[in-house]
C-alpha cells in the first residue's frame, strides 16, 4: 500500500496538465467546486474504507463533468468514472457516476451529491443497486444521495432499489507511467448509460429520496488502470 500511496501521489502531481493523446478537455469544473463536491462526500462518509479508496485512487481525478438539465431553472452535472486494476493475472473493475447540482461559490458547499457504483467494467452492463458493499461484483452495486446545508451539514440516503446500466464507454489512448512498481494510465473520454434509485435514510430510513439521470448522448468520464510492473 505504501508503493501504491506513493505512486497515486505521482499521478495526482500530473493533474489535468498533461493529456497528450487524450480525449478533448471539455467541461472543466472548477477548483473550488470540485472541492466542495468533495467535502460534502467527507462529511457524508466519515472513515469510511469505501469512501478512502475512491478518495484516493478515483475522486482527485474527476475533473471534468457534463452539465445536464435537471428540472426549470437547475442544472446536474455529470461524471463517469471505471477503475481497472490487475495484479497476480487477475483483473477487477468497477464503473460510476457521480453527480451534483447547486454549486455555491459563497460558502464553498454544493445542494446534492449522488455517487453511483457499479461492478464490472466492460460494457454493456446491468448492475442492480442496493445497500450491499459487494459493489466489486458484477450485476451488483450501490449508490448515495447526499443532502448538504450551506452551513455544511450533510444527511445521507443508501440505496435499497434501483439500477445502474452502462451501454458503452470509449476513452482516448491516455497518460501512462510506471512509479512505485505499478504501471498507471489515466484516459479521458464518455461514458453512455443511465440510472434510477430509490434511497433511505441513514442510519434511520425514516424517509426516502428518489433520483434519475439519463446519458445516452454520454457524459464526460476518466479511467484509471494500473498493474503491477514487469
């Protein structure tokens, strides 16, 4: 872990300032609303070790997002993600979204957050959202709505039903490098699919929220695979 530490440093020291061969830079989001798109997930999730590994290998990279409607006068914005990783000849990923809206630049905070995971990475894929943490697996995922007051108190709701459905991804050739003993290429390019969910409270489920969203055209997505150097 500490040569993979050492190695997501590198990665994230090259930032969004080299995409030789990449998919065009569209749809920048900006410092400050990536990091309160990022605060809120903190708050939401604590310590959790699900929240750490996408805090560090997947997050710090989702600087692009497509905007898209989301009712009279409000507007989501839209990032894809896949992790792909091998070692030991094997190979595991897994594929998202995460969206927000009611970005504000005042007090650094943002209205909703909702962060879909999906097992698998190659599409098509079908995966059925629930409050499992088997979102490694194929045919299984979960997802997250997150509430956030501008005063930067958070309220989560899991998923219990729904499902995450992707009809394609294409991604340009990427930035490859080999640090820490593993081979890592970041890419840019879209993502196709869409998702429904139905989520409760946590931790009471006094209540539920529903959300949608649907990208046939594609939204801007980033993939990130490493495997161990030869």
């Amino acid at each position: 872990m500490k040569r993979v530490a050492v190695a997501l440093a590198a990665l994230a020291a090259l930032g969004c300032s080299v995409d030789s061969g990449t998919a065009p830079t569209t749809n920048l989001v900006s410092a400050g609303e990536k990091a309160a798109v990022q605060q809120a997930l903190a708050l939401s999730f604590g310590s959790d070790s699900l929240f750490e590994t996408l805090s560090a290998f997947l997050l710090p990279f989702i600087d692009q997002a497509t905007p898209q409607a989301a009712g009279p006068g409000d507007t989501a914005k839209i990032a894809a993600f896949q992790l792909i990783v091998t070692a030991n000849s094997i190979t595991a990923g897994l594929s998202g979204i995460l969206a927000w809206r009611g970005y504000r630049p005042a007090t650094g905070t943002v209205d909703s957050v909702f962060l879909v995971v999906g097992g698998g990475s190659s599409p098509p894929l079908s995966d059925s959202l629930s409050a499992s943490n088997q979102f490694d697996t194929p045919g299984v995922g979960t997802a997250w709505v997150i509430a956030q007051a501008p005063d930067t108190t958070v309220q989560t709701w899991r998923a219990r039903a729904g499902a995450f459905n992707v009809q394609s991804a294409s991604f340009g050739r990427g930035d490859s490098f080999v640090q820490g003993g593993l081979n890592w290429t970041r890419s840019r390019g879209m993502l196709q699919g869409d998702t429904h969910l139905t989520a409760a409270l946590v931790p009471d489920s006094s209540s539920t929220v529903t959300a949608s969203f649907s990208f046939p055209g594609g939204v801007n997505a980033v993939l990130l695979q490493f495997t161990t150097a030869p």
